[in-house]
C-alpha cells in the first residue's frame, strides 16, 4: 500500500464528506487531506435546521458540528470554505476550485477525489418563485433568512407535506404562525403509506393547519398591500406572507455529469459498494449517490445523514487499501456499503411518524408481489401502568416465507424504538418467526411481556403458518363480504361498519349458528385480537372466514372522517 | 393426529399456563381444557404489584389481565382458583386437586398435563422471619396486605437490591417511606456488571434512601414500642415500620418432584425445547423451569413473564402436535424454545437500566475468556436538541470474531430503545459490524445520525479490527502506566487522574514528542472519542499506546465517589 503522501481531495464538508476526511485521517497520519466547501460552513446539522426556525435550537453556532479551526487542529485537515470546485480534469487528476470571496481560480492535484456534493432543493420553474418571502431550507443562511422573515409574517404556506415540510410546519406553528401544507399526493409524508399517514392529517389539523391535499402550487404573485397570493392546481387561491418550497431535493451532480462520470437512472452519481465512481481515482457520497434499496433490490436516491455518514468512512477506507476483494471478512465490512433501507423518522405535534424497509406502494412499484400486511394498535406499554398511547403499526413480509419487509408506525411514545427493532431485524434478513421470538425490554412502564413487536411478529406467523387468513380493507367495497363484528355493544354503538352482523366474541360459541355456511365471513373488532379468536373458532368449525387486519382502528385510518 | 379429544389440564393459570391455555384452544375447539391455581386469581399483572403498593396503579381491578368468566366465555376453559393441585399420578395419568375452599380433594384425568407453578419468594429461615410487618411480594393479597402495612408506617427495610427490590424500594419512597435497602453483593442489580450499575446507587442515594451494601439480614424482633428492628451482618441495627424481603424467587418444583419428574441442577424443572419434562405427557413452562441461556450455553432459571409466554405457547402447539422434526421451518419455531438472552429493564426514580444478554460476571463465570468490553457514553438524541441526556452503555463482544455477547445500558432517556435493537442483533446471531451499519431512526429529538448502537459497533469494530487497543480501567492501579489526558483544560480542572500527563488533543501533533516512546501510554478523554484520535495519531507515529475504554466517565463509574 504505497498511500504514504496521497493526497485525498474532498468536495463537500458536510455529512459524508466531512466523515470520509476524519476517517481517512485516522487511517493515514501522512495523507494530505483537503476539504472544498461552497458554502461559509463544513459539517453543520442540516437536520437542526427546522428547529432553529422554530427557536427550539435557540443559537446558530450549536448547530456547527465542527469547524475549520477544529478539522486543523484536531485532524490536520485543510478546510476551505467558499470555494467552488468547477471542473475535474480526470486526465491530469486536478480539480478546478474558485475563491468564491476573491473570484481567483487555481487548480488542485489529487491521488484521490471524493464527491460529497449533497442535493440542492428543488425550485419549480413556476411564476413568481423568485419572490422575496419564497424560501427554501437547506443551508444554515437559509435558515436565518426564514428566521427573520417569520418575524413580520402571521402566515406561511409550505408546499410539501413531506418529512421536511411537516418538521417546517410544525416549527412555523410554533412561532404563531397560520400555516397552509399543499401537497400534491393525496397524502401526507409520501414515504409511508396512505392510511399511516392518515392520524398524521388528523394531528395537524387538529393544530388548526390547513391541508390542501391533490394539490400542486401553480404560481406565486406579490400582493399590493404586502404579502404574496398563492394560486394552486384546483384554482384556489391562498393567501401568505412567507412561502416555504418543501418539494424534495436533487442530487448536485452537475461537476460529476461534466467529467463524464457515470450517473444513474434517478440522476444521481452511481458509484459501486465501495462508493467508487466510474472513475477509479473518483469516489461519492451522500445525498448525491443512488445507492441500492436493500428489500426491492432498485437504486434510489435516499437523502440521509446515517447513510451519508457511513458512505464516508467506507470511501476512505476504500481510499487506504482497506477491504479489498481478499481481505477477512471484518476488514470487507468496513469497506462496503450494504444499500440502505431508507429508516426514518419524523416527529410532529407529540406525534412520532417512522418507516424502515418497503412501504407498501414501494413493494407495488417494485413489482414484488407476494408480500403480506398485518396492522396492529399496541399500547406503547401495559394498559394496566397509567400513559400508555397507542401505537399504529403496518409489517410487510413475505407471504412465502415470512421475510421481513418494511414497518411503518405512528404514535405518541415509543415509535422509534419499535422501528427500530424491526429495523434491526431487517437488516439480518429476519423472518416473523424472530420478531415472534424476540426478547426485549420489559416491565409495566417500559412495554409489554409481548411487545408490539412480538406481537406483529406472532399475527404474521399465523398468517404465513396458515392459521390465519386476512381479508383487505381496500376490497371491501368490491367483494361486499358479509360483515361480522365481534365487539361488545357499547364499542359498536360509537360507530361499526354498516350492515354488519354482530354478534360479541363471548357470545360466538352459543349463537355461531346465526352465520351462513355458504358466503365469506369478513370479521372484526376493535383492534385484530378478539376477531383472531373468533376466526379460530369458526375456522374449525367449518365456516368460511377471514380477518379485517387491525380492526375498526384500521378501518379509521383508511376512512379518517366516517364512512 | 388424534388430538380431537384431549383433555389438556394446566396447574398454574398466570402466564405461561394462561398462554398456553389461551394457545391450545386457539389450535384446537375439541379439546377440554382446565387450569387450576392455588391462588384466588388467574392472568394477573405481577410486574405491575410494586406499582400497585405505590399507587401509581390506583385500582386492584387494572392489576386483572382476564378473569375465570372471560377463559370461560371467550375460549371455553374451565378455571378453578383456590384449587392445589396435590399429586401427579403418572402411571394413571391423573393429578389430585383440593378445594382450598371446602378441603375436598379429587381426582382428574389429563391426556397432556402442563405444569405453570412458578416461583415463590425466597423467605431465608432467620430469626423474627415471620413476624407481622415482614412481607414478600408474589400475589395480589402480598401487595395488598402492604398497601396496608404502608399506611401507619414511616419507615421501610428493603431486602435484596435486584430489580423488584429498586422497584419496592421507588414505590415506598414514592408513598412517603424513609427506606433502607440491605444488599449482600457489593453492588445493587447483581444480574449488571457493578460499575454499571453505580449510577443506580447514586440516584438511590440522591433521593435518600440509605444504602446498605455486602450486608445481609440476620434477625429481625419486634420494638417494645412497635416496629421491627433489624440487625445485619455487619452488626448493625435497623429500625424499620415494615420490611420487604425481595431476595430473589425460588422455583415451584415440589410437585413435579414428588412425581419423579427430572430437576436441573438449579432445582428448576428440566425440559427439551418443547418444553416437554421427562415424561412425554407432561410439559412445564416459566418461573419453574431452566432455561438455557442463549450465550454461556449455561442452564438458567430466568423468572421473566415474555419467555414465560412463549413458553405456554410453545407447549400448546406442542401437545397439538405441531413442530415435530419432520415440520417445516416455520412450524417448528412455533414449538422450539430456543432459550433466553435474559433481556431485563428497571426504571427507578426516573432512571432506566437495562441489560440483554451476558454480564461480564457472567462470561467469566462461564469460563469464556476472548471476550472485549468497550464502554460509551452517548446522549439520548443530538447534543444540538435541547433535552438530551447521557445514556451509560458497555458492549460485550467476542474478541475474536465480533459476536455480540451481552449488553447493559443506564440512563434517563432512550435505555429501552438501544438495549432492545442489541437484543434484536444477538438473538439473530449478528456481530459488532452489523450495529456499526445498523440503519436506525434519526430526526433531532430521537437520535443522532450515529445513533448509540451503530457508536458501540463502530468501537467495539476498531477493537476487533485491530485500529484500537483497550486498556482495562479495573488494571490501572496494578499496570501503572504512563497516564495521558486529551481533554481540553477547563475539564481536566473538574478532576483527574493523578499523575496523568496532559496534551489536549489540539496540541498533541506539535507536544507529541514530550512523550516516552519506551513506555506504554494509556490515553482517555471525556468519553473516549478523543482519545481514540490520539491513539491513532500516536500508533502510526510509532508510540505504545492503548485506550481508557469510554474516558473519565467511564472511570467515574468505577471509582463513584472520589478515588
């Protein structure tokens, strides 16, 4: 390995970039190691940012993960900051930087490159998106403009409902604002799938803001007495004083595209498991990469700070001869980025929203078809500990073999977690046999003896071992099924499903007799369980039955106003 | 399978017995089942009694999880309460019960017979044992008499500082006792490591409960003036209202003993991973059975209620003739125990401590010796976010190969969520390479893009890796070596080792060479992150340095109140 004085040039100091340059120095204490960064700050917590709108992060400078000076001191790591990179001329291995403060070009030589650009938020080419009060958040000067400009304004409209927009609604609420979501989808947090996202709607306008769903911004216009006129796709027009672009991001892969490097299908830079571009001198990381989705097998441009991190430290390690095809096993795995399984997370009016693996919609898009779904409504811990919230929880897994596929959930306590776990599952090719099995945390204020995990893990497994068949909400308006309500009279009064039979579980064994041998059966109750023991009974006694997956709590989150 | 008939009897109805009932109808309408318990209830909410005697649980009634009507309405399962079962009569295939009601005794044919006892209290034979005021606490009447007990009293003993001591121990001082708790170990929560578990006596201690450590209970009598008074081994004496002896469980194996069922070595009852015992028409499942332990390989008496429940399960599917060897994988993870990681969590006065897997005690009881600790101490979410607090965590891995072995974690925000996702990662057999890649929840408020479980990996992977050598802080006073100290000066005036050098990390590439190159250097910061950075520059400079695993913290741990 002849890395003695290589010299490792990265573009970009946040995130990923800023993990490869510490990495590649721990490695190498004689490498030259040198960081470009177009904006005035390397290393900043992009992910603080809505929160330092919403004067929860109350000072600029916690959000500086580290500086300069520190790179210098603590690395021996050379920072430049508002330095452009222009041009890579592959031949030579020189880049072209520019001084953003003086205009001065120069050109820098490397032994390798790494292309930490990030993405930049998308700006639609609509009328008036230039305006003043049109923000956009992705830099901590973005930040500070929209800070000051919550500071004249009583309203805002953000167009986007995704993980950001919510974040950024969340924060503008809470500065006094009136806030507008438009969202083209017909959901909220386009990520999970619709009836996840429902309790999501319901929570914000609980908090008196606005949704304008299946929407799209069309033009924004300044209005005479001050403030901007918004006019959507349905022809409504909205009224603000600050308009907030959520609409998602795009890979900066322009100085890649211009060197001929290879970019992918979505646009971003395609680099192999060591984050090796199509150059072999050239690597990339982060928000600018397609990386491969680890449960559909696709590539996909995932803009997370986890990954990008991890995608630094397997570039450098790469770069100083690390986990090269002979190498042991744990020297590979410090050299080799799995692909992500996009876990997230978002947290908006005490509600916690959070996704890993497929949803549902990505399995569809993916062709992958035979998965199954189960829905559960656990308390976060024992209903008998006083504060225990519900938590919504959707798994997808295999129908063949009981694999682990995605998890979505939505409560007020102990999402993450859940998530997490599953996550975790996942990530070991885990079956619901194992989330069955697991062993977690217990004790009355922290879960459950069958933690909501367990107990997706247990309702799945009946289902792949065949000792449960579900129906599907979305077919119940197609194979009007007979209904069977196995609830007690007082649940059913505060609403069921029209033209419903109901009969209580604790009366099913006297009065079975009641139901038809000749038709499908669709049962449910509150939440999946007394309809699991009422299909039990009425499988082996021969009726024709399958379950409505997670009860009348389910069917809420499908039809969130009423039927 | 000729199951149509069976008559499945369950001695012990809270549960693993209540599971398994609940399991056996749910695969088979036909059969006759029948639980008996000794006690006036059936599926009762133990873990929630000392929540009940603090009255955090207000109604006794919360504490029912079902009741005799509801096994009789919802599953047709007969339950007779205050009904012992006496003798096994194994050649007829038949038990004797008595009616603790009226005394009459009478016998019962089984063709599966599913023994659930459970454990008793451990009441050691001292002098005043027995005395009014001296309670354990295993029922609903135990926590009710204490309820009772608390009312007239000022003071309170403690016997046993494990789990369900800290939990009496919260829920007295929660109800205006002065309490004292009396611990043979020298530490509390003997089933953690002590160092870990000093942060615990240092909360106990902040809230003014008197400790009492390596002392246990040798008398108690009663005051002329009323009250008890205690002596310890020590030869102190303690005046206490009431006492509460929470010195561990003992299995409930009587019966299957006087049956000539075979005992493990621990005097639990013995059993395969069917959870059948040395009679093929006899299962046993929770507090009364061993367990192997899925680390040491050791057999174990776990009393916990989430393997109890898997348990009871796996023995229904097994009397139904589910998961012979000749099953499908997924029919036999329905009826193989495949034994315990001993996950266990505790809250106390707003501190979580948890632990999965092996202890380091455990480890070296069990004689495994390649094994490598590292110890971190990350906070619940970003240090930017307002609201973080540290989380105390040590990894427990083999040195060899990575393999997870054991985890424990305390702190006041974010306990349960880390140690869950490790416990997830060793029952899946994964390695300290996959918590380093591990993909996990990240937003501001609910972690970092690090999360502390990929943190953990990522040292735990130097170690194994060979980028990072570990000091061990219990050698320090025996190796006395050459002490380097990398922190910033306003935190070495807070405290430091004595004769420790120190070079902040900043200064350290131009001080280095103030360094013996002769002797062995052992290095800590704060947390350990620094340090690390300091041993990598160090070792490619060509120094003899190891690491202070997790910094003065760590060490603080060790050493809780001054050294």
């Amino acid at each position: 390995m002849s890395d003695g004085r290589k010299r490792i040039l990265i573009v970009g100091g946040v995130a990923g970039g800023a993990s490869c340059a510490a990495r590649a120095r721990r490695l190498c204490e004689r490498c030259e190691i040198v960081i470009f960064d177009r904006g005035p700050y390397v290393s900043f917590a992009n992910c603080g940012l809505p929160y330092y709108v919403g004067d929860v992060i109350e000072e600029e400078e916690a959000l500086l993960v580290a500086t300069p000076e520190r790179f210098r001191d603590r690395f021996d790591i050379q920072v430049h900051t508002e330095t452009e990179v222009t041009r890579i001329d592959r031949g030579a291995r020189e880049i072209e930087v520019r001084d953003l403060r003086s205009g001065e070009t120069r050109r820098e030589a490397y032994d390798a490159l790494v292309l930490s650009p990030g993405a930049e938020a998308v700006r639609p080419p609509l009328p008036g998106i230039d305006l003043p009060g049109v923000f956009v958040l992705r830099t901590i000067p973005d930040s500070r403009r929209i800070r000051e400009a919550v500071q004249g304004a009583s309203r805002a409209l953000v167009v986007g409902g995704g993980f950001i927009g919510l974040e950024m609604t969340e924060n503008l609420v809470r500065r006094g604002l009136d806030v507008t979501v438009v969202e083209l989808a017909e959901q909220l947090l386009p990520p999970l799938d619709p009836e996840m996202a429902s309790p999501v709607a319901a929570r914000l306008r609980e908090h008196a803001v606005s949704l304008r769903l299946r929407q799209s911004l069309e033009s924004l216009e300044e209005r005479p007495d001050g403030g901007l006129l918004a006019r959507t796709s349905s022809g409504e027009s909205i009224e603000t004083d600050i308009a907030i672009l959520a609409i998602g991001v795009r890979p900066l892969a322009a100085l890649a595209r211009e060197a001929g490097l290879e970019l992918g299908s979505r646009g971003g830079i395609r680099v192999d498991e060591q984050m090796r571009t199509s150059d072999p001198d050239i690597w990339a990381v982060g928000d600018a990469v397609e990386v491969r989705d680890v449960v559909t097998g696709s590539m996909q441009l995932v803009p997370l700070a986890g990954p990008a991190n991890r995608q630094g430290r397997i570039a450098a390690a790469t770069i100083l001869g690390r986990g090269g095809a002979e190498a042991e096993p744990r020297e590979r795995s410090a050299a080799r980025f799995r692909g992500v399984q996009a876990t997230a997370i978002c947290g908006v009016f005490d509600l916690t929203i959070a996704i890993t693996g497929a949803s549902e919609k990505s399995l569809q898009r993916a062709g992958i078809e035979r998965y199954a779904k189960v829905y559960l409504h656990p308390g976060s811990h024992v209903g008998y500990y006083p504060g225990a919230s519900p938590i919504h929880m959707k798994l997808l897994f295999s129908s063949e073999d009981g694999r682990i596929l995605g998890a979505q959930a939505v409560g007020e306590a102990g999402v993450a977690r859940r998530i997490d776990v599953i996550a975790m599952a996942l990530q070991m090719g885990g079956t619901v046999f194992d989330l069955e099995e697991a062993e977690l945390c217990y004790a009355p204020q922290f879960g459950a003896a069958k933690d909501p995990v367990n107990v997706a893990g247990m309702i799945a497994a009946n289902i792949v071992r065949g000792d449960l068949s579900l129906a599907r909400w979305e077919e119940l308006e197609i194979v009007k099924p007979l209904l069977l309500d196995v609830r007690d009279p007082a649940e059913v009064k505060k609403g069921q499903l029209s033209e419903a039979v109901h009969i209580p579980l604790s009366e099913l064994r006297r009065r079975h007799e009641e139901l038809p041998r000749d038709r499908e059966i669709w049962i449910y109750c509150a939440e999946g369980q007394r309809s699991y023991y009422a299909n039990r009974f009425l499988t082996q006694k021969g009726y024709r039955v399958r379950n409505l997956p997670g009860g009348y709590k389910t069917y809420r989150q499908f039809r969130p106003k009423s039927r």
